[in-house]
C-alpha cells in the first residue's frame, strides 16, 4: 500500500522530500507534495 500522496504541507509523500531519500519520482502534479516539487525542479531527483 501507498501512502497519500500529502495534504500541501507535511503529510503523505510530502515526508520524503529530504536529499538523499528519493532517486527518482513519476508524476507531474506536485501541488500535494511540495517538497518533492521542490527537489524535482531543482534537479535534485531524476523526474
């Protein structure tokens, strides 16, 4: 099972977007998940 993929702010997969915790992400809607957003347009994880 998944978790949810967030609530915006800290909740769901929003908890992984640290450095070093995730390689890769799929997707193209990071509103829910702003940190992997985050880490994603900076190039940080392969998306």
């Amino acid at each position: 099972m998944l978790p949810d993929r967030g609530d915006g702010r800290g909740r769901g997969l929003n908890r992984l977007g640290h450095d070093g915790l995730l390689a890769r992400a799929i997707g193209g809607h990071w509103g829910l998940t702003p940190k992997i957003g985050k880490l994603a347009l900076e190039d940080r994880i392969a998306a």
